[in-house]
C-alpha cells in the first residue's frame, strides 16, 4: 500500500490557515448580529436569542451528517462544503428579506461550520500522523480560536453589519480557493463498509467532553456580570483565559501525544476546578486574572486528550463520524446548560453557577475514568477487532 509523508508542513498549515478564516468570517458577524436585529430590524430581544440560538440546534443536528459526508466522500469535500455554506450564510444576511435573511444565515452557519471543522479536524490529524493526533487538534482549535477572537476586533473595526456580512462572504470564498490547492491523500471505500462502532460506544467519551464544558455558557453568560461587584475585572478575566487557550493548545497541544492522555486530561479539570473555585469566590482583581488564566489552561487539554484517544482507536474511514458525534456532545451540553445556568443565576446568585460548573467536572472525572482506564480505552470505542493502524496516516 502506498505511503504517504505526514507531518506539519506546508500543507498542514495551509489547513489551519483555511481554518482560521473560516472561523473569522464567523466572528466578525457576531458581534454585530444582535445589535443589528434589535436596532436595524426591529426586533425584541426574545428574537436576538432566537436568532442566535437556532444556530446551536443546527450545529447539533448537522454533527451526524457532516461525520459521514467526511468518511464516505472525503475530508476535502465536507471543509469545502462547509466553507461554501458559510460563504452562502454571509451573502443570505445581505438579501433584503429582513429577519428572515438573519434566520437562514443562521441556519447555513450552522451546518456550514459543522462540516468545517469536522472537515478540517479529520484532515489534519491523517495530514499531521495518527501519532499526532493530539498536537494536530490542538492547532486546528488554535485555529478556531485565532479567527473567532480577531473576528469582533475586525467586525467593530468595520463599523457595520452589511460590511461584517460581507466580510464573511469574502474570507469563506479565499478559505475556500485556498483549500483548494491542497491535495488529500485520504480515499474513501468505494463499497459499503460495515460499522465496527456506533455512536452508542462513544457515550463515554462524549459525557466527559460534555461535562467539560458545562463552564462554557457560565464563563461566557456571567463572568463579567459577576465580577462587575469585584473591581470590575471581568473583561481583563475573560481575556486571559481566552488567551491561555490560545497558547497552551499552540505550543503545548501534542502534551497527550508524549504521555498517557489521561494524565493531562485528569490534570486539566484540576485547573479548571481551582480556576472556577477562585472565580467563583469573588476574589480581587489580580486573583479573578489569576482564575481565568488557570481555567483557560485547564481547558486546553481534555478535548484533544479524548479526542485523540478516540481516534487512536477508530479506523479511518469512521474518523470523521466520531468526530462529529463528540462534537455533538459538546453542543448538546453547552445548548442545555445555557439555560441552566440562567436558571442557577436567578435562583442562587452568579457564584453559584461558577461552583456548579467545578462540581460538573467530578462527573466529568467520572466519564473519564471509563475513557482512559486501560481495560476501558479500547472497548469503548470500537468493536473488538476493528483497531488498527491506518498506514496511509503513519509516516
């Protein structure tokens, strides 16, 4: 069988750099899409959350499409599927249909970044070598982090929502002639190949990165409500915590490729759970900087720890799919305690919400455990017999 040269060369980084202005056509839109339905539009404020809202149950639904488009045609076809629905999602917000142009952009965003990052995540872990897998998702986030946290800077910079919209259109279509003149090795099976796993074997794996991520609506709903009664640090919080994503998952990503990933994964809730305990305390402002940088580099490792895990373990031609049911769970879980933690907010106070969050990783330690315990690894994943080496991904 043919041998194809992996690694992080040219073509790696040609991916991530698709990634990135994919994913900053996305957030200079953001921004500027609540305030443009409420002011320019007319809207209420039950439509701005409806129309930002319909985007997660989208993405979620769409999760269990874009893995198989990945395996059955292709990695290439479900990134460049993905990059021309965004393109189409930004021109939709510039048709003169009102709120009903907001809707199906928000509709196309939604399946156009589900298949874009599944895409761009199987890609670069074959491109990069199974044995990287860690390291190469920890690129393809910093990717993602990249355009979503240049894209408000870019969005406001621009001044106006048909400029953000256009801006869309513009960095999807350039990702998109870019993708193009990368070549892929992966082929898909001509004939029908019978599932080794199904989705149910990835319950396991997709609790933990679920309850992971139980923090996420809290950090990004209450964080800088929170701490507005605490020197107001909230923002400068919120900032180094993005940051230490960033970072940490740039130059430390392959950390679950060198050792066991259930050392890093067990270790990240461990910073995350102090980071959200000192946030959740009211601490002054240095500390509340403090906890926000500790929860951000607690949160760098437990995704490419169990994904990598995952894919370690699932043959090739499935990839694609797992990706998209772990995923899945994410937006399963962020969607759901979105409204949680209002609930939590409302009931008990902001403080709490950040306390119910640490206690989600005791659940999340407790999914992990059957993830990463040597007799458990493997079994969870796939069916005995169905682990192999691809050998069109080992360099």
């Amino acid at each position: 069988m043919r041998l194809f040269p992996t690694g992080f060369g040219v073509r790696f980084w040609l991916l991530i750099g698709a990634t990135f202005l994919g994913f900053l056509g996305e957030g200079t839109v953001l921004p500027v899409l609540a305030p443009h339905v409420r002011h320019d539009l007319g809207g209420s404020d039950q439509t701005v959350g409806f129309a930002i809202g319909i985007f997660s149950f989208v993405s979620l639904a769409s999760r269990f499409a874009s893995g198989p488009l990945a395996d059955r045609k292709g990695r290439k076809i479900a990134f460049l599927a993905g990059l021309l629905t965004c393109a189409l999602a930004g021109a939709a917000y510039l048709l003169p249909l009102g709120m009903a142009g907001i809707y199906l952009g928000r509709v196309l965003q939604g399946f156009g970044e589900a298949c874009l990052y599944t895409g761009a995540a199987a890609w670069a872990v074959e491109v990069a070598g199974i044995h990287r897998s860690a390291q190469a998702l920890g690129y393809v986030s910093s990717g993602i982090w990249g355009g979503t946290a240049a894209g408000p800077v870019v969005g406001q910079w621009l001044g106006s929502f048909d400029r953000a919209a256009l801006m869309q259109v513009v960095t999807a279509l350039l990702a998109f002639a870019l993708l193009t003149r990368v070549t892929e090795d992966y082929q898909p099976s001509v004939h029908p190949v019978r599932r080794s796993w199904a989705p149910g074997k990835l319950l396991a794996p997709g609790m933990a990165i679920g309850f992971v991520n139980v923090h996420y609506p809290v950090v990004a709903g209450f964080l800088i409500l929170h701490l507005a009664r605490h020197g107001n640090a909230g923002p400068a919080a919120f900032s180094a915590y993005a940051l230490l994503i960033l970072l940490s998952r740039f130059f430390l990503g392959g950390l679950p490729d060198r050792i066991r990933p259930g050392i890093t994964y067990f270790g990240g809730l461990l910073a995350m759970a102090i980071g959200l305990v000192i946030i959740a305390t009211g601490p002054s402002p240095v500390a509340a900087v403090a906890g926000g940088a500790i929860l951000g580099f607690g949160l760098s490792f437990p995704w490419s720890s169990v994904a990598s895990t995952v894919l370690r373990a699932t043959p090739a031609g499935q990839r694609g799919s797992a990706l998209g049911v772990l995923t899945a769970f994410y937006d399963l879980f962020v969607g759901v305690s979105s409204f949680a933690a209002g609930a939590v907010a409302a009931r008990f106070g902001y403080p709490a919400t950040f306390l119910t969050a640490a206690l989600a990783l005791v659940a999340a330690a407790v999914a992990g455990w059957f993830v990463f315990s040597p007799r458990k690894v493997v079994a969870s994943v796939c069916a005995p017999g169905s682990l192999h080496v691809d050998p069109a991904t080992e360099g």
